[in-house]
C-alpha cells in the first residue's frame, strides 16, 4: 500500500476538527492583505455601483457589525456542534464520534465564520479618517469583499442548520458507515492481488523447515491499536538484511508495548538498529481506523444496531437498517479475493508471511452479537436470516457458503429456545430454509454496482 505514513497523517488531519477551519483562516489573513494592497497601490481601478463608496466611519462601523456577529454566530455554531456529538455517542455510541469529528461540512462552517472575523479585524485596523491624524484611508474594495463574506456567511448558516439536523439521523449515520465499508472493501481487497489459493502449496515450501526454532521476535516500543502497516517499508528492510519476516498481528489489534509484533529469519540478524526500523514501519494509534481495518466499518454497524435493539431504546428498524448495510457490504466482500498472505520481493522471493483476516472473521463480526442480543427479536432474526440468503446468491465458494450455513443454523437455534409464539417461530423456520435454498442454487454475480474507484 502506497504513502501509508502520508495517508495516516491525512486521516489524522482529516479527522481533527481544527485543520479545515486553521486553513480558511489563513486563506482569509492573506486575501486581507492581499485586497488592502490592492487598493493602497490603485492598480486595480474597479467603478462599479456595488462598490462601497461610502466615508471612513460608516466602513468601520459596517466591519465591527459583521466581525461582532461573526464571533456569535462562531460560538453557537460550536455549541450546536457539541450537543450534535453528544447525541451521537449517546444514540450510535463513542466510537462514531470520530465520524462526526470528521464531517467536512461542520469544518467548513467554523472556518467560513472565523475566516470573515479574521478578515473584517485585519481590515478593520487600517481605516482612518480625516480626524484621526493620518491620511484618510478607506479600502472600499476591502470592505466590498468584507460585505460580500458576510453575506455567504448568512448563506453558510442556512446550510449548518439544515447539515446539523441531518448528520444526526440514523439513516445519514448509517449511510455513511456504510460508504466507509465499501470504500475499505475496495481498497483493501482489490480484484487481483497476490497470489492465488492454488500456489499456497507450493508457497509454504519456501518457508525454511527451522524458520520456527530460529526465527527471533521483535517487541513492540509502544502500546495502541495497529492501525497501519507499511508493507513497502518493510519489503525494503527484509530485502536490505536479507530476511524473511512473519508478521503477528495485524491492523485493528490492540498491541501492548513488549508484546511480538514479528518475527525474524534468521534470529542472528536482529539488534536495535532492526527492531528500531521494523517498529517505525508499524503505526499505533488511540483508536482503530479503516485505513487498513475491514473489521473497524462493520464493527461500527454492528454497535449501532446493538444499542437500537437494547431495552433503553429499543428500535429494531435501525437494527434492520444496519443488517440491510452489513448484508450489502459482505455481498461486496464475497465477489473479491482476498489478498494473499505471502509478500514477495521483485525478484520473486518470499520476504513476509502477513497476517491476514478470514471471510469467516468478517462473518462472526457482522452477525454473531447482533444474533447473541436480538435472538428474541423475531423482526430482527427475520432479516438476519434474509441477509444470510441475500449474500449467498453472490458466492459459491464452498468455504463461505459453510460459514453462511453456519450462521443460519445459529440462528435457528437461538430462535427455537427463545421464541415462543409457534407461529413466529414459523417465520423464521421459513426464512432459514430460503437460506438452505439460497445456498443450494447459489450463483456468481461477476461485477459489483457500485462505480469503480
């Protein structure tokens, strides 16, 4: 994966809520001075009727007015934003915050608002007028400009209204989610990567026979959750000593400082200079990403459909909306091959055995709480089962169709000890054997709708 270091410090930008609005307003500093020269050196002559014309006071007074609303309006656009992720980590929980810290919208609004103040203060400060000891000084294309950001401003808190009551919907929440998944899917498991399955055989032959007895591990420096790894850094490290390296864990683990993070062949190469420049390429982080964590998206589905069907709130239909999102993400998944553990170098020799994730992980992620805390739910178990059959049309892989059946036969029999309406329990019983029919006649659907990327 390419620029791995420079697209986590992007993320990281991305996902802090000063950056957007840091930049506009350095963007607004620098077009102030930029139109205050404009209009000192007179070299842009503009006589238009929307040019203000007006004298030194009404130019101040004109300023001071928008730069004064600009910090109210600041202010309650913030507050509007706090209460915004209050509710989120209340309703979708902790973990989705990061998404709302992440919205470009709310960024774009504080920026827009402190841009214009920035903008309306530095212009402010160089009008004089007759009386005030200097040469009267009145920048009316400064000031035009001035009245011109006020009036996107207004038009920039009509949508912040309209953006912030919509960003905390459950359906936009989703959605979203949703959209991360898929764009996870796509990049983490493109259509042709690796090797194929029918090389494995011969792929473990290449693996040393005393790679386990002399093989060294190398410690991690730091404690958080993997959230990249750069495999590039790493192919140069192992083709610069000569190694080969088996990697222990992989993005979206928690790692804890002194436990493996690889380990080495042969063990004789390994002191602080390597185990210094292995952990460099290893990023660690606060929180879990989807840089290169499939798991992290469909985790985040997976909690808010949790805390929709717990007795707090209790709202299967979110829950539903959740399933619908996972069942089309995993129908996308099912159509890629997964990328193949074994990394080799340009001359085709084996430098890193990865660690890599398994349809069936993926599979107890999406289903197995929804399943353990909805069981009573017959509406839920319905569409759990409905979501089972939907991804079993797109593969037939024998190994997914076995983990999908799998999943059905849990569900049958949580259904069976938990439901007590004999006709409930019908429903479902339906619905698995639509599953079992599903699986019998599956079929292979070549491409995905979505637009490639």
């Amino acid at each position: 994966m390419r620029n791995v270091k420079v697209s986590t410090l992007w993320d990281q930008l991305h996902s802090s809520y000063w950056f957007i609005p840091a930049v506009m307003a350095v963007v607004a500093t620098a077009l102030a001075f930029t139109m205050l020269t404009l209009d000192r050196t007179g070299k842009v002559e503009i006589d238009y009727w929307w040019l203000y014309t007006g004298g030194a006071d009404g130019a101040q007074s004109l300023l001071e007015a928008v730069a004064g609303s600009m910090v109210s309006v600041a202010a309650t656009a913030f507050s509007i934003t706090i209460v915004a992720l209050q509710l989120a980590a209340s309703n979708f929980g902790p973990r989705l915050l990061r998404n709302f810290m992440r919205d470009t919208g709310n960024q774009v609004v504080l920026g827009t608002f402190i841009g214009t103040f920035i903008y309306c203060l530095l212009v402010l400060r160089t009008i004089h007028g007759e009386g005030d000891g200097y040469s009267q000084f009145v920048p009316q294309l400064a000031v035009t400009v001035g009245i011109l950001l006020a009036m996107i401003s207004i038009g920039i808190l009509i949508y912040f209204i309209h953006h912030a009551s919509t960003i905390i919907q459950a359906s936009h929440v989703i959605q979203n989610v949703s959209a991360d998944l898929h764009s996870a899917i796509e990049r983490l498991f493109p259509k042709k990567i690796g090797r194929g399955e029918s090389e494995h055989t011969q792929t473990l032959a290449e693996i040393p026979v005393s790679f386990e007895e002399e093989a060294l591990p190398i410690p991690a420096n730091g404690t958080g959750y993997l959230q990249a790894i750069d495999d590039e850094e790493l192919i140069k490290i192992a083709c610069k000593y000569n190694l080969l390296i088996r990697l222990q864990t992989r993005p979206g683990k928690f790692v804890v400082q002194g436990s493996n993070l690889v380990l080495i062949f042969p063990g004789e190469k390994v002191n602080q200079k390597l185990t210094k420049q292995i952990n460099n390429a290893f990023i660690l982080g606060k929180e879990r990403t989807e840089q290169q964590d499939i798991e992290f998206p469909i985790n985040q589905l997976v909690e808010i459909a949790l805390r929709a069907i717990s007795p707090a709130i209790n709202d299967p239909f979110t829950a539903i909306r959740c399933i619908d999102q996972l069942s089309a993400g995993l129908c996308h998944l099912v159509q890629r091959s997964f990328p193949s553990s074994y990394r080799y170098d340009k001359n085709n020799k084996l430098r890193i055995i990865a660690e890599g994730v398994k349809f069936a992980e993926l599979t107890d992620a999406a289903f197995n709480q929804i399943r353990q805390y909805g069981r009573s739910d017959v509406a839920v178990t319905i569409r759990l089962l409905e979501a089972i059959a939907a991804i079993a049309t797109f593969t037939n892989n024998s190994k997914y169709q076995a983990t999908l059946r799998h999943h059905a036969d849990m569900i049958l029999q949580d259904s069976r000890e938990k439901i007590s309406q004999e006709q409930d329990y019908k429903n479902v019983e339906e619905r698995y054997y639509q599953v079992i029919k599903s699986l019998n006649n599956s079929r292979t659907i070549k491409d995905w709708n979505s637009p490639e990327k």
